[in-house]
C-alpha cells in the first residue's frame, strides 16, 4: 500500500549533457564545495594570527582534492563494501559509478593537510583549522547531491508529513535524510565553526577549531544515522547501530581530547 507523501522531485543526475560528455550534478557539488571551502579558507589565513602567507594556500586544492577523491573511494571499499570490491578490483577505479565514503575522504583530507603544513613549514593544527572550518561546506553541497540522486535515502517515516517516496526506496514514505544531514552536518556545523572563527583568542589556540570540527560532525552524523537507512550491503552492525555511528564514535572522542589540550596549551604570540 502506498501511503501519503510528498512526491520525490526528480532531477535529472546530469547537470549538462553534450553527446557522450557528461557532467553530473555530484560532480558539480564536489567542485563547489572545494572551491568555496578553497577561498573561506584563504580568507580566514589572512586573519591574524597569520601562520603563513595565504597565497600559499592556493596549492592546497589540488592536495584537497586528491585526498577527498582517493580517500573517499577507498574509505567506501573498505568500511562498506570489502567483499564485493576483493571479488570486483578493477571496479575500485571505476569512481564515476559511485561509491564514496566520508570518513575515507575525511582521512585522505587528513593525510593532504600533512602533506601540505609540511611543504609551506606551517603550524600542522594552525592549517587544520582553516581546512576544518571549510569543510562543512563542501559536506553541504555532497548531501545535496546525494538528494539529487535519490541515493542514501532514509528509514521509513509514516506519519511524517515531510517523507518522501524515494524511486528506489520502494513504494514506502521515507525520511529525506540527506537532507537532515546537508542542514546538520553542512549548515549548522559551519555556522558553529564560524562562529568560534570569528574570535582571534580562539585561533590562537590551534586546533580548537579541528577538534570542535571533529566532534560536531560526529554528533551530527550519529544523529543523522538513526533516520537513515543502513548501506544495505552491511545492515545494522550492532542492534540499532550503523557502520556510519561506529566510524563517527573515535571523531567525537578524538575531537574532545584535541579542543582540551589545545584550550590548555599557551596562545601563540604570532602577528
């Protein structure tokens, strides 16, 4: 039976399409959120205190963006679908069918950031926290794209006046998770880390920023996940616990222990 719900507003995945070439919205909402999170963060590395000149940062795209490809790819073939993919490992490079994880692309982005602060002899948390404080950005415009593609929708919600019939989520009304995910891990995290961004005694304390980042994601992210629906590949890993909850469960923690031993270490006395 078909219950109440708002109808699914389909939109085409490509975004423009010139005989065989294709450019699809998610790709499109990948460079957004890299470019946008590119210039937040330079912006932010002209505020005092100033760590390195931020012209620097121009470099750090390409860095970004190669952590957040092969990190979110792999993150996907190892924390959601091993089997398939040990069966299947020319399809690992087969990125345009999907398949990326966050906390893969997280790590990759990690890995960049390292890479980077040690090339430019920056402060490794005093880069952090420009990339933290930019990330929530590029998080934003992902979610989005996700509910463009009608992909990783949300449990089932009866009664839910906002639920939607997603085309492959059957003919049950479902939550528009990717859309609670965009407004918390997106919107709402950005607008916290900006606001701690604003202060120059809170910049002075690398890796406030990293460590607030850290942790918010992961409360955002383990809330989220109670709306939608596990990768059906994996299910629940625990009762009522997803694979989602269990990688967001070591940031939250990792993220407190970094906002108190920044909050506790002197102020740098930068310009």
């Amino acid at each position: 039976m078909i219950l109440p719900a708002i109808p699914f507003p389909v939109i085409d995945p490509v975004a423009v399409a010139i005989g065989p070439f294709a450019i699809r919205w998610y790709a499109l909402a990948y460079i957004a959120g890299i470019l946008i999170g590119w210039k937040y963060a330079v912006w932010l590395a002209r505020r005092r205190p100033v760590f390195f000149e931020a012209k620097l940062f121009d470099d750090y795209v390409l860095y970004a963006t190669l952590g957040i490809v092969i990190g979110g790819r792999l993150g996907y073939v190892f924390f959601y679908n091993p089997a398939y993919y040990a069966a299947h490992p020319l399809e690992v490079f087969m990125v345009w069918q999907g398949g990326m994880a966050f906390h893969g692309g997280f790590l990759g982005i990690v890995v960049a950031t390292v890479m980077f602060a040690r090339k430019v002899g920056a402060p490794l948390l005093a880069v952090g926290d420009l990339v933290a404080a930019a990330a929530p950005i590029g998080v934003f415009f992902g979610r989005v794209a996700n509910f463009i593609n009608a992909e990783l929708f949300g449990r089932t919600a009866e009664g839910v006046p906002w639920a939607m019939v997603f085309p492959n989520g059957g003919p049950v009304p479902r939550h528009p998770s990717q859309l609670y995910e965009a407004a918390l891990e997106g919107l709402v995290l950005f607008v916290v880390l900006a606001v701690l961004a604003r202060s120059e005694t809170i910049r002075r304390r690398p890796g406030i920023i990293v460590g607030a980042f850290l942790a918010g994601y992961g409360i955002a992210r383990t809330i989220c996940e109670f709306f939608r629906e596990p990768d059906i590949q994996l299910g629940f890993i625990l009762p009522g616990i997803t694979m989602g909850q269990i990688l967001s469960l070591p940031m939250i923690l990792v993220g407190v222990w970094v906002i108190r031993w920044a909050v506790r270490r002197d102020p740098v006395a930068t310009p």
